[in-house]
C-alpha cells in the first residue's frame, strides 16, 4: 500500500513540476489573480488522476489483494476470539450450574 502511494504522489509531482513548467512559459493558461497556485495544483490532479488510474492499475491491483488478506486475518482472529469467549461463557455456566446442583 505505501507503494502504490509513493507512486501515486511521484507521478502527482510529475504532473505538478510539467504544469508549473508550462505555466509559467506561458503554454497553459494562468489562473485568476493570485490563484496560480492553486491552479496549477488542481491542473496537476486532473492530469495525474487518470495517468494513475491507468499506469499503476497492477500496483493497485496487488495493493488491494494485501488489504484483503488483512481483512480476512482480522475476521478469522475475530471469530477465534468469539468463539473462545463462547466456550469459556459456556464451560462457567456449566460449572454454576453444577455447583447449584450440589448445593440443592
């Protein structure tokens, strides 16, 4: 996952170093009055978005299996965790129920 990101912000930077380059050689059009920086940063977003989408579809691709493979681990330790807590519930009831029974 820290991966993908890296790459992800690395073709961002790209995309955000090409744009200033060509805003201010006059190639791309400014923004409105002190906006040029935020101009230049949404720019870069819209250019690098589907430059993503498209370069690093089997980095994303693997990134989604690990999170996947966590998620599993953490409903499979989850569901341990119950149903040890079930039979432990179960064994202290059936100890109660056996000391009642002596006691009667």
């Amino acid at each position: 996952m820290l991966r993908y990101t890296l790459m992800r912000l690395g073709i961002f930077a790209g995309c955000l170093v090409v744009v200033w380059g060509l805003v201010y050689s006059g190639l791309a059009p400014r923004g409105l009055g002190d906006s040029n920086g935020l101009w230049i940063i949404l720019l870069a977003m819209l250019i690098s978005a589907p430059i993503s989408l498209v370069v690093l579809r089997k980095e994303r691709d693997r990134a989604s299996e690990g999170i996947v493979r966590r998620v599993d681990r953490a409903k499979a330790k989850l569901e341990a965790d119950r149903n040890q807590e079930d039979a432990a519930d179960d064994s202290a009831r059936a100890q109660q129920g056996q000391a009642q029974g002596q006691t009667s």
